[in-house]
C-alpha cells in the first residue's frame, strides 16, 4: 500500500525516463544519502569504520567497476586485485613523486593510469571470449602482482617491500596518514562512491550501455546492427579499470595506509567477483548488496559462534567458511540473478499488494 504509484503522472519523457520515476523510490534514496553523510560520521568508535563502513563503500565501488565489464558487457575477468593494484600503486608514485599534487586529483590520476593497463589487458577480448577470456585476465592478475613484488622502483626500494600513505589534505582536512579520522575518510570515500556510482548509472542508461548489452547478448548481431565489438569492449575495460583503480588508490590509502601485494592477491579477485554474481549481474544495487553481503557476513557469524555461543575462534572460522560457501551455493540455486532480483521481485509484489501474484 505503501508503494503505490497511483496518481504519479508523467508530463514528459524525460519525468518518464528519471532514474528514479516512482516517488517513493525517490524519497527513501535521498533519506538513505541523508543518513550516510549527515548520520553516520557522527558514529563513535573506530570499528564501525575500519571494519564495515570503509572497506563496505571500497570493495562497493570495486563491485560496480567489474559489473560493468562483466554485468553490462559480458566480458569475464579474474583481474580485479591486480587492477586494485594498479590504482594503489600509482597513488604511492604519485603521491611520493608529486608531494604538492591534490591528492583527489591523484585518484583520478590513478584511475586513468589503472583505465590504461585495463585497455592493454583487454585487447584480446576481440579474439577470444568465455572461459579463455577468464585465463587472459587471471594472467594479468599474477603477472601485476608478479611486477609490483619484484621490481623495487615500484616501492621506492624499501628493503621490506611495503609502502605506505603519506600524510595528505583536501580542503583543509588531513585525509590520509595515520593522523586522519576516519569519520574524514569516510566522507571522503562516499562522496566519490556516489558520485561514480551516479555517473555509472547514466552511462548504463544511454547509448553506451546498451552497446555494452548487445555485445552481452549476442555479440555477432550487435556487430551486424552496426556496433563496434573492439571500440565497445575496450571502453568497458577501461571505464571498469578506472573504478577498480580509484578503488584500490582509496584502498590504500584512506583505509589500510600501509600495504604490500599481499593484499591483493587473486582471491581478493575472487571475492569481488562473487559480490556481483550474489549481489546481482547486471546492477549497480547488486554491486552494493553483494558487497555487504560478502563482508558483513563473516563478521556475523564469527561474532555469533565465538562471543554467542563460546566456540574457539579456530573452530569458529571452519565454521564459517562452510557456512559462507553452503549459503552461497544455496543462494545461487534459489535466485541465480541475485539479492537485487530479490529486491525487485518484493517491489513488484507491493505495487500490487493486496493481490500479489
């Protein structure tokens, strides 16, 4: 009864076309963006940040980058922790290189940097597809990692190996460094999430991104109506890259502040990958339901099993993981297009709720 659009008429295309056409869509949009910038960084204690809220908005936009290339375009990848590299390496080149560069613009630096190597590694999409596309980008992931572990000029030949954030403002507020809150970082982070995530949205919307699904759906016929297979692929390689790289700039340096290749490792790739096939393919919702689902349920279960029931924390982690795997499985069996297909599925029921079919 609720979310009955009766009376909400549409006086244009454009009013039809809205991104959000249903008010009450609208309504609980703004109240949620609300909460998220004028709620949420006057929460105390640093846990909720460092645990859920950062790396939640991080891997969110991590999410949304490989959605487009594999949701959108249908185009599989095994790469993303290598490109979550890239971003986060080219921040600390550029950060240690260019001391009095805006450290927002070396995000957007390091995502164009990140777009780059993502066009180099997508080239052969053109010739190869499937299960064989998949193996050309998990060469790509050790091959990244491979680069950044043993070529010292990437680190600035620290003996250990590890680089870490320098200190950094914007706009008068101290952002990265150990010194930084992270309720800062935190606003930071959301702002560049929405906003990417807005942009993501309209470019799915357009012409661009129906050429990204027609290569999905049938790529010789796309092909026959006048799309570009090269041009199109090759654009969804580098705009995904681009949010991965902006992804791992922020990763290391607003969240972890300190890093070495280790943290992105090919199941990192993996995980990303699951919160969109969870979350949903083909949605920018499911980018960020999967996310939470794939963060926040570890975190329950091993505070249900060790501070709930007493179990060790050894046990409790064999626990989860056959929990966590059993769960995805059954998930997939019982929604295979995801939590947002879920949520569509109950939006669909309440506008016609008395009567649901």
């Amino acid at each position: 009864m609720l979310y009955r659009e009766a009376g909400q008429f549409k006086a244009s295309y454009a009013a039809d076309q809205a991104i959000f056409p249903i008010t009450q869509d609208r309504v609980a949009v703004i109240a949620v963006l609300l909460i998220a910038y004028l709620g949420v960084p006057f929460i105390q204690g640093d846990y909720w940040f460092e645990a859920i809220l950062l790396p939640l908005l991080i891997f969110a936009l991590a999410a949304i980058g490989l959605n487009i290339l594999t949701g959108y375009c249908g185009q599989i990848s095994l790469g993303t922790g290598g490109f979550l590299a890239v971003g986060a390496y080219s921040t600390y080149k550029l950060m240690t290189a260019f001391p009095d560069l805006n450290i927002l613009l070396i995000f957007i630096l390091a995502g164009l940097i990140t777009a780059g190597v993502g066009i180099l590694f997508g080239l052969p999409s053109l010739r190869i597809k499937g299960f064989y596309l998949a193996v050309a980008t998990l060469a790509a992931q050790f091959f990244l990692v491979w680069l950044f572990n043993k070529v010292p000029w990437f680190y600035n030949y620290h003996p250990s190996g590890n680089i870490e954030a320098p200190p950094r403002e914007a706009f008068g507020f101290l952002i990265t460094g150990a010194e930084a809150t992270p309720q800062v970082r935190y606003v930071v982070i959301l702002i560049f999430v929405t906003l990417l995530t807005l942009a993501a949205k309209n470019l799915v919307r357009g012409r661009i991104g129906r050429s990204w699904m027609a290569i999905r759906d049938m790529d010789i016929a796309a092909e026959i109506i006048g799309i570009r297979p090269l041009q199109t692929k090759l654009l969804a390689f580098a705009i995904s890259s681009f949010y991965i790289g902006v992804a791992g700039a922020m990763m290391f340096s607003m969240w972890l502040g300190s890093v070495e290749t280790e943290a992105f490792q090919l199941f990192v790739s993996f995980d990303v990958l699951f919160m969109i096939i969870i979350g949903g393919l083909g949605s920018l919702l499911g980018s960020f339901l999967g996310a939470g689902f794939i963060l926040l349920l570890p975190i329950v279960l091993t505070n249900l099993f060790v501070g709930g029931l007493g179990f060790t924390a050894n046990f409790a982690k064999h626990v989860e993981f056959m929990l966590f795997g059993g769960l995805i499985i059954f998930f997939l069996i019982v929604e295979p297009h995801g939590l947002a297909r879920l949520w569509q599925i109950t939006k669909e029921k309440l506008r016609l709720w008395p009567f649901p079919h």
